[in-house]
C-alpha cells in the first residue's frame, strides 16, 4: 500500500505580497489558477493504488487545505480517505515525518510504502514522476529509504546535492554517496561537470517500518518527543491535533540532518523531469509565456517601451514607461517592484515589514474561514465594511459583539438568520440589522455561495470583539 | 482696479493616473496637500486691491473649482467675490481671454487692468510675484500689453521663448522683439548663452480697453466669435454659462498666436523667481525633499538597495528591490511605473488607453458632484456598493432608478430622505431601504459631513439608469 504524506507549510516570503503568513507559498494561485497544494494532491492521487493521503500540516491551514482538496473533484470520485494531523507548531520535517510514520504504522502498518511529498514542488511531467514512484516504491519495499534526486540543469548554489555512490540492481538507482550542503557556485559546477550529483528534492519515499527503526537509531529524541505527543494526542479524533506541549518540545531539525545522512541504506532514483519549488517571483514569472518584447503579463496592462518585465494583478490597470527586468506584482493592499535579478531579495521586504509588524505580512485583505471568506472593503471613522461569502451549507459561529451593530445586505444567494430572539430567511435585496449585544448567527442554507454585504458602526471594530457562543467548527 | 483672471482646464495626460479628464492637473493635490488652483487663487487675493476673482474654466469643472475656492478662508474673510464665465467647450486661451475681456468691460470699466493667470502655475516667492506684477500693472496702465518672462535656469525644449528688445523706462521691463516656438536643443542653448531670452509663462497683464482693441485688431474672427456667444449668453446668471453654439465656432488658437505675437505695444518684465508648471511628475517629484539614498516619498514605503525614485500612493504599502530612478504613482484602479527620464512619454499611456476606452482616463473610483462626492468600492455580479459623502446642507437630486434598489446605511451624520411618499431622518447607525422605481432625495440636514454607504442590487447598475425629477444644481 502507498500512502502519500504531503507536508504543507512553510511562509514563502520571497512570494510577497501574495504569499503571506495566513496564506503561504502552497496555497497562492499559480497563473494557470491552480495552486501548488492542488497540484500535489492531483499528482499523488494520480498515482495507482493510492486510496488514503495524510496531509501533515500547521492547524492554522486546516480549513484551507480542506477547501483546496474540495475543489479537487478527482479526489472526491476515487473515494480518497484525507486524512490529517495538524501541528501546532512548526519543527521542520523530521518531527513532522515522525509523526506521519507512527500515525501510518498505528493505521496501515508497517509495511505501508509512505511517500514524502512537499505541497509547494511543480512537475508537470505526471508519466516520469508515476515511473519515479514505482522505482522508489519497489527500493523502499526492499527496506531502503529512498531520495529522488532532480538531473540538475545548472549549477544553482540554493539546492543541497546528492552524490550517488553504487549503482543498485535496478540499474536505475544509487546507493547514496553522501548529501552535500547548499555548495558555492565553483563546487556547483564541478558537481554539474561530475555528472555523479543531483538536487535533494526533499521527496522521499520509504517504508513506515523502515522510517520507524532509522528514527530510532539515528534521531532517538526526535521519535521519543512525538511518541510523548502522541501520547497526549486524542488519535482517533478528525483532525487530529497533535498535543502542543509534546511537540512544542520535539527539535526544530529537518529529516535530512535527523536521519537520511546518519542512516545505512539510503538510496537515491535519479530523475530528470521538470522540477521546480517556486522559489522567487523569477521562478513564477517563468510560468507565462512571454510577449515578442519579453514581457508577461497576467492583468490589464499598457506597456510602453518597456521590456522582459512580468506583471501581475488583481484588478489594477497596470502602466509601465521605459522600464526593463522588473517584478511588478500588485495586491489589494501591497505593491512589490523588484529587479529581476534581485528575486531572492523579496524575503529582505518581509522582514522590514516584520520589523513594522505591517499587518501585509500576516493577512490579506481577504481572510479565509472554515465557513468561507470575509473581504475587508473599506474601513473608515466609525465604520468597516466587509463582503462576507458563506458556503452552501456552511454556518459562522452563533456570535456577539460588545462595541459593533451591524448592517447586513445578502447580494447573492439566501442568509439564514438568527438575530436574537428571531430566526428570519434574508434573500437577495433583503437586509437585517444586528444591534450590539444581539446574539446572531449567518447560516447559508442554499447550494450556491452567499454573498452578504456587512456595514459595521461603533467606536471600536477590531476582529477581538467577538464572544462566540456556539461553533460547529470548536472555535468557541 | 486689478483683476486677476484664473483660466482653469487642461488635461494634463502627463500626470496619469493621478489627473483624469474629470479631475485635471490645477485639481490635483501636490505633496503638501493642496492644489495647484488652490495655491492661483491665494496668489491672486494675495496682491493688493484685489476684491474681485474672475474664474473662466469648463461647465464640467465649476463644483469643482468652487469646492476649490471654499476651501481658502482667506477668500472669505476677503470677501473676494468670484464670477465665473463656463466654457462649454476648450477652445483654447485667445476664446477665453477674449471673453473675460468683454465681460470685465461690462461688469469693470475698460480701465480694468486684467491679470491673466493659468491655474496649473507653481510660483512660491509670494513678494517677487507681487513685485512682478506691480511691475507689470504700471506699464499695463500705459496700454502696453505685458507677459511675464521667466529667468530660463536651463535650455528648456519643452517653453516658449520671449526676446527683450529695447528697455523701458522703468529700467525694469523690455519692449518684446519677438517669440519664438519651442526651440531645439542647440538653440535653446544659444538663447541661454546670449541673456537677451526669457520663458514664456503664459501669463499676461493688460488693461481690459489695451486687449480689447489689440484683438480688434490682430484677431477679429475671435473677437466677433465671442461677441456673438456674448449676445445669446445669459450675462446675468450667477455662473455665466457662455451659449454652446456660439462659442464652439470660435477658433481654436491661443492668445499669443492671435494677438501677443501681432500686437505692437507688447512688453516683458522680467522675472527671476523660481516657476513651474509641473509639466510632468518628474517635476512633481522635485518637491518632496529626498532621503540620502535620493528616494522621495510620500506613503509607506520599503525600500531596499533602491535609489532615486519618487514613491506617491493613497493607501498601498510600496516595496521596491533593487531599482532606481524610477516613477511609482499609485491610485485605487491604476498604478503607473515609468523611468525618471520618460516622465514625459506618460502622455503615450493615456494616448493608448483612450484607444480601449478605458475608465481610467476619464474617472477615479471617486466622483465629484456638486452636492459632494462617490466613491465605488466594489463592483460584483448584480450589486454595487458606493461610499456617499454629502456636504452640509447639500442635496442629491430627487430620482428613480428602474432597474436597481438601493440600501442606504448611514455611518457618520444624518440624513434626510425622501423614500417614496415619506420624508423620514436616518441618522448614524440607521438604514432605509429604496425599492427600484421609487422616487428618493438624500438631503444633507446637518453642519458635518453625511457619510452614507449605498448598497445597489440589480440586473443593471449603470451611472446612466438615473431619472432625475428635480434638481437644485439645474441637472434635470
């Protein structure tokens, strides 16, 4: 049995201002709509014989990642069992991939094939990927822990290497030589010129069983403090929300350094599809096809002697004049302009805006709840407005505010309302009125979304005042 | 008797996105708030022994240009008066010149001596200007039609040249030996070296009988023209709105052509104070002081290893990596990224914009009416939501709309609305709701400003679905 386990997480701040801390790198759109989380989850349930995905990710993207997943209705016709456990904390992949190996061995055994898939990697190429798999999977079988090692295309100095050592019976594979560090540019390029080094991919693919003993010999702490978390952990609760004391405890450390360079039998398939983790605007921009000046664009725009700029927005018309190799990527409430050569340097504006504690580094404008999304439209003395979108079928917290009465217009789809002592159906052009200390609840009882217009007006409009009296979701 | 006469228009497509054909350059705030009429207008009532502003602009521009005007207090405690003669077409200065002449012989006296100042002129030394314009109101009253010469601080291309002749006897001023078009480079440079050349400023000083005989005689297709507009004009309405049919035969020339290049008695005093005519936002960009790195903004900015740009937004956070003299001029629906040396290539923007008719060349998402102001902060499928802010005693027409409905929550002030057959006071916090077909007025009953948020439902939401039934600004 293979199981795929995609990791999801990771901030992504070379992605701002789309990526943000409630919204990192798996989640943003890439130019053909789809994101990088939807398209792992579409390449591992493409896979034969996969019927469960585990998808380890921080409780704060629960909702998200379900809604992702939702929208995959390949997912949803196989019959694919989700399956989730969801930290509260980060402590990079070794804890992570602990944590996903005791869960499959408690629920599949130990001899489940567990395929380690980062959510925020690109590969188009499904038939080279499904046939790197196989390879794996067969290795891993045989109680190797296996790494997919990307041919690389040019001697980049942001990837750790692997150094592939004997060639194994498959005449595919290599006993790994030893991982290298991140290398300076002249190593790189005696690596390249070797032809023996590839790119560590960060996928991986092994047995729960042989994960289980490698942890235990190589990382012992690592396995001990998920074994306590899980210890604490309510495992047959969906989700399962690991203990946060336990694993706040577990090291920060990566399945590289914990295990895969201490362990004995660790194999590499090398592979040479297109493969690419997003990592910088340049990398994005790669995704749309250029223009005859070089320019790509995904918006309304007017360029005027201007040339290999990329160019993206929501709904902003975009004017450039005279310019050459910019980044220009527009959000509701932030704008980056950046060189093209300086993409890396994006994670220099994050941590200024840390500095500032600028609230673009947290959230968008547009925040997603496990009922939908709210948009803030405008927010002046006295008052804010929102667009509040309600799921079919889904249902905001039975709630009150101390300091805020609220307006609300449905514009799109039928409100179910519970407004104190009433429960009222709020159609389009239909509006109600929510006093302050009015116990309320929005319920969309129709099939398509629910689109409310919400005018709040009071002294104070922060998200805090809010006493949740009921929640279908256990944010109470 | 001095009276200085404000021509106000032009569209000033090099200042895109921020000046639109409904809000043109003298409109737009510089960087310490106020705008270019605004700074004309204190200018004006500045001088001594002025009492009356004449004001000659679009019909489309008079709200607008009074909103302007009631801003300065200095105007009121004056009290100025302020004529206006609304031009319901631009046809360039000589039409305009030609009409304030006529109506300051009819209201002043031909010995009135006329100050011809353009709206989108940036001169900060108050007391060379009044010194100037003594100057220049002496010789004036000797029948000398007067320009104002700017002391040329480079070899400008983008001006037009005065050359001095013999001096006058105020060992100030010069006979005009000629003007000269917009020169080349090479000349422009010869002009500087000789020290006989001065800018054109575009503003004139004569006695309204000196100009009234000079366009008798060197342009009297003009003069006729504008009489004949005179004659079927109502002179006596406060504003003067000048007759369409008349005014749009007149030609299309400026004052210089049709009569200060003709005219004999032409005189220049010269003048050594700093002028601009923000022609461009290089030159807007030169009056916000510099940061030791040459950066010049004037929002929340980041910006790393980025060098001599010139930053302006209403609300976005702006990064920059790695770039350097560039334009980044922000606004809710257009953004405009242009190098320094091209700021005067952004006319090309708007050129090609206008070919895709696109709303950004005419409007901002915020509109001006006489009774206040719009704003649209979203646009979705069947709803519109507007931002409404209504003056102190101002009063939106009553009107009906056939296709959409309307919701109205007041957040700041009160309103009094006429909803079908009931008159009723919505104040803060209190909404009403106006089915389509229903005749409505919103009133402004109060001192402070009424904030209204609209919310619109509909099939069709368009500014045209609107059935005026009465309307105190004659819009009906």
């Amino acid at each position: 049995m293979l199981l795929p386990i995609i990791l999801s997480g990771g901030a992504g701040s070379r992605l701002w201002p789309v990526s943000r801390e409630a919204l990192p790198k798996p989640f943003i759109a890439l130019p053909d709509g789809e994101t990088l989380l939807q398209k792992t989850l579409k390449r591992a349930i493409a896979l034969p014989g996969v019927e469960n995905v585990l998808t380890v990710t921080n409780r704060d993207y629960y909702f998200l990642t379900r809604d992702e997943y939702e929208s995959n209705t390949e997912s949803d016709s196989k019959h694919i069992i989700h399956d989730y456990l969801l930290e509260p904390v980060g402590r990079n992949t070794a804890p992570a991939i602990a944590a996903a190996t005791l869960h499959a061995c408690r629920k599949h055994g130990e001899d489940t094939v567990l395929l380690i898939l980062p959510a925020d990697h690109l590969i188009n190429d499904q038939s080279s990927f499904t046939q790197a798999v196989s390879t794996a999977t067969t290795l891993a079988s045989q109680g190797w822990l296996v790494t997919f090692g990307i041919h690389p295309t040019a001697p980049e100095t942001g990837y750790g290497y692997i150094e592939s050592g004997e060639a194994l019976a498959d005449s595919i594979s290599h006993k790994v030589a030893r991982f290298v560090e991140k290398p300076d540019l002249e190593t790189a390029k005696t690596y390249i010129a070797s032809n023996r080094f590839t790119w560590n991919s960060g996928m991986f693919c092994f047995t729960a069983g042989a994960m289980l003993a490698a942890l235990r010999q190589c990382a012992p702490e690592v396995l001990s403090a998920v074994e306590q978390t899980f210890a604490a952990t309510g495992l047959d609760k969906d989700p399962v929300v690991l203990d946060a004391t336990g694993f706040t405890l577990a090291p920060d450390i990566s399945i590289d350094y914990a295990v895969m360079e201490r362990a004995d039998k660790v194999a590499v398939v090398p592979v040479s599809f297109d493969w690419s983790d997003i990592g910088s605007w340049s990398a994005l921009a790669e995704l749309v096809a250029p223009d005859d000046r070089g320019n790509r664009t995904s918006c309304e725009t007017v360029l005027v002697d201007t040339d290999n700029c990329y160019v993206q927005s929501d709904s902003r018309m975009i004017a450039a004049v005279g310019v050459d190799d910019l980044l220009i990527v527009d959000t509701p409430d932030a704008l980056l302009i950046a060189h093209n050569s300086r993409a890396q340097d994006v994670k220099s504006v994050v941590a200024r805006l840390k500095l500032l504690s600028h609230a673009t580094v947290q959230h968008h404008r547009t925040t997603h709840r496990p009922w939908g999304t709210y948009t803030v439209l405008e927010e002046g003395v006295g008052f804010k407005l929102k667009r509040i979108v309600v799921k079919p079928g889904a249902s905001l917290s039975l709630q009150m505010h101390h300091h805020r009465s609220e307006h609300w217009v449905v514009v799109s789809g039928t409100a179910m309302v519970i407004n104190g002592e009433r429960e009222i159906l709020v159609q389009r052009n239909e509006s109600t009125y929510i006093p302050a200390g009015t116990a309320h609840r929005l319920t969309n009882p129709g099939v398509v979304d629910c689109v409310m217009i919400e005018v709040q007006t009071g002294d104070y409009l922060g998200e805090d005042d809010i006493v949740r009296l009921e929640d279908r979701y256990g944010r109470v």
